[in-house]
C-alpha cells in the first residue's frame, strides 16, 4: 500500500506539458465524471507530439468489445518519418481498468450519456488523455449558464468598484 501511495507522490511531482485541449466539450456538456488514461501510440505519433501537433475537437471515445478507443482524434504524420509513418486519423486504444471501463460501460448505456475527451498532454514522457462522461446540454441550458457566468462577473466587477472606492 505505502508503494501506491509513493507512486501517487511521484505522479504529482511529474510536468504536465499540455498538448490539445477540447475547450468546446465544457460548453456543449454538463461532465460527470473524469477519467485519465494513457494511449497506446507509435513511435512516430509521440515524435509529432513531441513536436506539439495534436487535435482532440472533433473526436469522442468510445467502447468496444469491453475496450476504450479514442476516434477521429488527429495527429499528422511525423516530418522525417519514413514509410513506417503512422495514418493521421487512425483509432487508437485508451488504457484505463478493467473495472473502471465496466462502470463506464454502464453509464454509457444510459441515454444521452457518451464519453468526450477533454485534454492531451504529457505526463513526464508519458502521453496521457482526459476523458469525461457526459451529457450533451440543450441550447437554453448554455444560454441559461453563460447568463450566470455574465451575472457572476457583473457581481464581482460591482464589488471590486465598491472597494476601490472605500
């Protein structure tokens, strides 16, 4: 037990060098739960993303066969690759427990419910992928949230003014 919680310390400890981030899935979803996972990847994938190219907006997980894949997210092909140089858009594999892929796998089954993945960085050198269970929001569920946000900002603008003026 002592290992997992010094493993724990370690992870803490590692840089996080973000690479893509899906900044519209907080907008277009109320997120339920989080989950990092690591992503099974060829060498030259992690060469272009060492390089910083990456883009998770247009892609989504999902589970088949009792796996995690992660679709439609692209990462171009490696500049001095050869013809071992990876296809840009290909499926690739998310590694995360079994029991926690179970536990998604029953959510997801629910309707409305699907998985987005929210950001693609680094963890020391290994790539790791944010994905969340969520629900897609209703257009007057954004509009309602982006009026509290304004109010809130509003708010706050107002009392900053009140105590510069004391």
């Amino acid at each position: 037990m002592l290992e997992r919680a010094a493993m724990a310390d370690d992870k803490d400890k590692l840089e996080r060098r973000l690479l893509a981030e899906n900044r519209r899935a907080r907008h277009d979803f109320e997120l339920l739960e989080t989950l990092e996972c690591g992503i099974e990847l060829r060498g030259t994938e992690v060469k272009s993303l060492r390089q910083g190219h990456a883009s998770i907006a247009e892609s989504f997980a999902l589970l088949r066969s009792g796996e995690l894949w992660l679709v439609n997210a692209h990462i171009p092909e490696y500049s001095h690759g050869n013809i071992q140089n990876h296809l840009p858009s290909r499926d690739r594999r998310l590694l995360a427990h079994k029991r926690e892929l179970r536990r998604w796998d029953e959510a997801v089954r629910d309707k409305g419910i699907t998985i987005v993945p929210l950001a693609l960085y680094f963890l020391g050198s290994r790539v790791k992928l944010q994905v969340a269970l969520a629900r897609g929001r209703k257009q007057h569920d954004k509009r309602e949230r982006e009026r509290e946000k304004s109010d809130r900002r509003e708010m706050d603008r107002a009392l900053s003014r009140k105590r510069e003026a004391h």
